[in-house]
C-alpha cells in the first residue's frame, strides 16, 4: 500500500529547508560532494535534500548544519 501523499504545504516547506541548505552551502563555499562527505551521505542523497525530494531524518539535517557549519535552526526558519 503507497503512503499517503503529504498535504501540500508539508511539500512547500519541505522545498524551503532544501533551498536553505543549498544557500547555506553555497554562502560556505562548499560543494555537494563535500558536505555530503562530511556529513556521512552520498552526494545523490544530499541533491535530493536540497530539491525538495526527500525529507531527511533530524539526525540528518543535524550533521549537514554541522558540515556547512551553520545552526540547525538556519534550515528550518521561515
């Protein structure tokens, strides 16, 4: 049985956190690959992250804050 599509302001804000991890990388001057590296994922992951794709578990977007070197609470400001 598929899982039950999210509401779509789940999926809008699920884009943001992405768009906001992608600045955050960017403003680091850090690469995908690297963060990704450090942060103990694959670089597909990570893309899929930052496009809004996937929702990634907290322990996730704690170690990406750490390897961008940002507070967690920089992704997830509205």
């Amino acid at each position: 049985m598929p899982p039950n599509p999210q509401p779509d302001w789940v999926v809008v804000r699920r884009r943001a956190i992405g768009d906001q991890i992608r600045a955050a990388r960017i403003h680091a001057n850090l690469t995908q690959q690297r963060v990704a590296e450090t942060a103990g994922l694959d670089r597909p992951s990570l893309n899929r992250i930052e496009q809004g794709h996937v929702a990634p578990r907290i322990d996730t977007l704690i170690r990406i804050a750490d390897a961008v070197g940002v507070p967690l609470a920089t992704f997830i400001r509205q």
